[in-house]
C-alpha cells in the first residue's frame, strides 16, 4: 500500500490537531461542570465529532432544575 495515501501530513500536524480539539473538549466540560480530563480526552481522539457530541449532551451540572 502506498504510505503517502496514509500520512498526508506529517504525524505532528495531527497530533496537534488531537491536542486543540482535546483542549476544547476539556474547557466545554469544565464549563459545564465535568471533570476536564474525560472532556480532553473525547476531544483528542473522536476530534470534531467529540466536541459537538459534548456541546450536544453535556448538560450544565451548576444549573439548578425543576426537581431542586
């Protein structure tokens, strides 16, 4: 198999492409009251996907609701 198809880029690009999305998930979930490791790590290895499945279902843990 030709590696060229497989490495467009070099590993570092996507690497730090894992690390910036991961550093978004940590911060959505610390925000919504999480701990920031799990949101960094959704974030680092699903990428975009992780990060709008944690804007999606992540609900606010701070906000108070109908039961409280």
């Amino acid at each position: 198999m030709n590696d060229e198809l497989l490495l467009m880029f070099h590993p570092a690009v996507y690497i730090a492409i894992g690390v910036f999305f991961g550093a978004v998930g940590a911060y959505l979930a610390e925000q919504r009251g999480r701990t920031h490791y799990k949101g960094f790590l959704v974030g680092f290895f699903f990428g975009l996907l992780g990060v709008l499945s944690l804007v999606v279902f992540l609900k606010n843990k701070n906000t108070p609701t109908a039961e409280n």
